[in-house]
C-alpha cells in the first residue's frame, strides 16, 4: 500500500469501538497511532464511543490529538458493538476500512498481511485465529473459547457458510463493501459479525480469510449467559430478517 500523503482521502480508515475503556486505552491507543504513523499511507482514525460513562471520548481524544486525521464519536445511549461499529463504518472516509478491538488483542502489524488480497480483488480480507498458520499467543478461558466455537458452529448452519472465525474483532473492507455492507445491518449485540458476513454472501463479495497472531486480554465485557441467549436469538434473527427482506 503506497500512496500520496498529501491526498485528500485516507487510504486506510482505522475504526475502534469503545465502551468505559479509559484505563486499557492509554496502553493500546498509543501503540496503534505509533504503528500505523510509520507505514507511509495516510489513515484516519475513527473511535465510536458507545455511551460511556466514563470519560472515554475525551480521552480518545488526547491521545490521538497529535494524529492527522481523528474522528471521535460519541454515540448515546449505550447500544452495543454492533452499532458502534455500524456509526463508524460508515463514518470511515478510507479507500479501505480495519476495524479492530480496544485491546488489540490482534496487533496491528498484523494488517499488512491483508492488503495483497485486496490487490487480489477481494473484498472482504478477515482474521482468523482457528485456521492453519494462526498463532494464539495467550489462550481465552475455556469457557469464552468454548461458547466462541459453538457460536461458529452454529452461525456455519444458520447463517454463512464455511467460514473458520465469525468473531475475530480484526476484520477490514473496501470502502464500497463497507458502505454496503453495514449501511444494510441492523443487529447492535453480539451476532453483528455474523450478520455483516451473511450480507457479504448472500450478495457475493469475496470473502478471504487470513490467519492471524492472537492474544486474550483480561477485562471482557462478555456475560456468558446473557450473550450466548443474545447470541442464539440472533442467529434467528438474521433468518427472519432475511426473509422479510431487509437484506436485499
């Protein structure tokens, strides 16, 4: 990826969602400004904050202020990730978009395997950590990876078909795909990834996997019985969307 610095528009959009993450921002946020402010192509960085109450957009800001492009929203009430991605994939001015987790559980170095896929003519370029090649440095508790691969299971069957990783929080696309993609979801909880995927295959964008280093980091927000119901019901609810339509 080369380009022009001096280009109106960002070759790479940057969006991390964001709830209550003020104490695990002032370690990751820095390391990702540091790295992609060496790679020579103009990024923009957008950070949703999903109706904290904390002082997370504020802080957002402060740390990324030297950046020269930040978009920091504050998006009220609390909704949940799927939204908050929703409000920055759209907002995201990028040629491609990456959208990536708080605590960078997949380092962003890891990127720059993506973009010769995108050469390639892919649309959609997704990390996986269950595919030969990925490196899980630091396990989840058996029961997070456990309700992740019945979750993938499940999704396998009622939703996308063949794809090794729905839940990966390191997932990018050009901007058309993204435009599309998540102008179309409507799902805020858990099951979001498994809807945006569901879009891409029902209207045939190309879809590539890429194994991916992988870390768990402490401070989940994931409330196993709550999120497993939410998560099952919508698996059903991308079904049923689908059959009235609102994926067309």
């Amino acid at each position: 990826m080369t380009e022009v610095l001096a280009e109106a528009t960002p070759r790479l959009s940057v969006v991390v969602p964001m709830y209550n993450e003020t104490r695990r921002m002032k370690r990751t946020l820095p390391v990702l400004a540091d790295y992609f402010r060496g790679q020579g192509y103009r990024v923009e960085f957008v950070v949703v904050d999903d109706g904290s109450s904390d002082n997370t957009a504020e802080m957002a800001r402060q740390i990324l202020g030297t950046e020269p492009d930040v978009n920091v929203i504050e998006s009220r009430p609390n909704r949940g990730k799927g939204h908050a991605l929703k409000v920055g994939m759209l907002a995201a001015r990028g040629d491609l978009v990456l959208f990536t987790d708080a605590d960078l559980s997949t380092p962003p170095g890891e990127s720059s395997k993506f973009w010769p896929w995108f050469d390639e003519g892919f649309d959609i370029v997704i990390g996986s950590r269950k595919m030969a090649g990925a490196v899980l440095e630091k396990h989840q508790p058996l029961w997070r990876e456990s309700m992740g691969k019945v979750f993938t299971w499940l999704t396998n069957r009622i939703a996308t078909r063949d794809i090794s990783d729905i839940t990966c929080g390191f997932k990018c696309f050009t901007q058309g795909a993204a435009q599309d993609l998540f102008s179309r979801s409507v799902i805020d909880d858990w099951s979001f990834d498994a809807e945006v995927l569901f879009i891409a295959q029902k209207h045939g964008l190309r879809i590539k996997e890429v194994p991916v280093h992988w870390h768990d980091e402490s401070g989940t927000k994931v409330r196993i019985a709550r999120d497993a119901t939410r998560a099952l019901l919508g698996l059903v609810k991308i079904r049923l969307n689908d059959m009235r339509g609102k994926y067309r």
